[in-house]
C-alpha cells in the first residue's frame, strides 16, 4: 500500500478545495467506517469550523449507526445537521408507483433512491452555503460498482476514492492512535450500507480481506485471472471479482475525481472502454 498518511492526503484536499475556490466543506456521515474516515480528514484538512457534518438516517438506519454519529461529531467537534429521508423516500414511492407499483423494501430500485436522495439533499446544501461535498466511497466499493450513480457516487472531491476497503481499517486505527476520535463500535461492527433490513457488504461482496487482495493483483499489479488465482484465491471469485469490475466501468467515469493514494488509481492511469462485454474469463 503506498498511502503516505492521513496528513498528506488532508493536504491534498485542502490543495484541491481551495484551488477550487471552497474555504468549507460537507460530510454525509451514515455512523460508518468510511465517512467516518471522511470526516476526520476534511477536519485535518480545513479546520473542524469549516467542516458541516450531514446525518440522513432512513427507516433501515439502525440505532448503534445514530449513536455512533453523534460520538464521531462530539468527537471532532463539528456542526451536525440532521435530516430524516423517510418522508421524502415516501413521497417518492407514492409518486412512482403508479409505474413501478408495490416493490419490496430489498428491491434495488428503493435502495438507489434513498442514496439519491442523500445526494439530493448535500447538493443542496452545497448550494446554498457554498460548501465542496466530500464524496466517502472508498475504493473496493468503487472497483466493484457497489455504489449509486447520482447518489453515493455524488460530489465534488472523493476523499477515499483510491483507498481499499483494508487500507480504511488501517488509516482508522492509525488516527484513532492519535486521538481516539472515530468511536470503536465503527471499526468493531460489520460494513453495511443501511439501504434494506439486516444488510451487510458481504452480502453482495466477497469478505473485503480476500476482495482487497484481488484487486490489488488485477488493478495495480495488472495480473491477468491464472495468475491471480496461482497465488491461491477461489478461482470462481478471481472471475466475478475481475468480471464486475469491467463491467463497472462506465460508473467511474462519471464519479467525481479522487486523492491518488495507490500506485495505480482509477481514470487516466487505468484506461478501458466505458462500454464492452468484457474478457472472456
């Protein structure tokens, strides 16, 4: 992993904002590790007075994700705005289901419009008070297409864009070192993006230890299938790993540019066709 530190990639962003013309910036904090991770480096980077915390809790927002955001807040002493979706998501569904009808709360569709409607909400306050809104997926979920187009996917810096999913875990425990900022239960409790009951990303994603390692070998080291699976991982997820992460790539092309953290990032240092069928695998 070739991340320097938390401090040089806070340099970079405030480089970036202010070069941008933004003195401030905004976090939607979910009660997870990455925006956790976000946050703490848009404070390093700007000053805990110009960072605007944004906590948009759906009804699949689970109690230990509203303490834990209020902890991280207290934490870095920033300002928290808060802004329940549920009301909007329902108005949305009524005003859809003449089309789309009854669907259940796992169907994707539904879980697409509440990271929508998160964006929806930081635009605009982004607008109003004239604040950069730090994106916070961080790279594993990026490679994979584990995101939403025009919602997660939304804004004007993604701080953690080129960080895996392991390296978060590692930066985190390097801060929380330092300071203790970023409550335990964050890094203890299992990644879930909260869109639908019981969810977790390893329902959808391989375990991110062995997720991480495959990515590593296809995207920066640029091994091809028979070498990634020599060096011992299931060759069936070598091939649906390697397999979503081509067909994924229209999505980064439309995400917002990120901190180059690893020896290869995504956008010019990786170019491929935004449409293909892909490899045959």
């Amino acid at each position: 992993m070739l991340f320097d530190s938390t401090g040089q990639m806070a340099a970079r962003a405030r480089d970036y904002a202010h070069k941008c013309g933004f003195k401030k910036a905004l976090v939607g904090i979910s009660g997870g590790l990455d925006s956790a991770l976000t946050a703490c480096i848009a404070v390093h980077a700007l000053g805990r007075e110009n960072v605007l915390g944004v906590f948009m809790p759906s009804q699949f927002t689970s109690r230990h994700s509203v303490e834990d955001t209020k902890a991280l807040v207290k934490n870095l002493q920033i300002e928290l705005v808060h802004i329940p979706i549920k009301p909007i998501y329902d108005q949305i569904l009524k005003a859809l289901s003449p089309v789309l009808g009854d669907a259940s709360s796992d169907d994707v569709t539904q879980q697409n419009i509440q990271s929508r409607i998160r964006a929806l909400l930081l635009m605009a306050l982004s607008n109003r008070f004239g604040h950069l809104v730090l994106s916070s997926g961080n790279k594993s979920e990026l490679a994979m297409g584990y995101c939403t187009l025009y919602g997660d996917l939304s804004g004007g810096l993604a701080v953690i864009s080129d960080v895996p999913k392991t390296s978060v875990y590692e930066l985190a425990r390097l801060i929380n070192k330092g300071e203790g900022v970023i409550p335990k239960r964050i890094l203890q409790k299992p990644p879930s993006a909260e869109l639908k009951p019981d969810q977790v990303d390893q329902d959808d994603l391989p375990a991110y230890d062995i997720l991480d390692g495959i990515l590593r070998a296809y995207i920066e080291d640029n091994k091809v299938p028979d070498e990634i699976t020599a060096m011992g991982f299931d060759p069936s997820t070598v091939r649906e790993v390697i397999h979503r992460v081509d067909r994924n790539e229209y999505k980064r092309h439309q995400a917002p540019p990120g901190l180059k953290v690893t020896s290869r990032s995504f956008g010019t240092e990786r170019r491929y066709p935004i449409a293909w069928q892909g490899r045959d695998l």
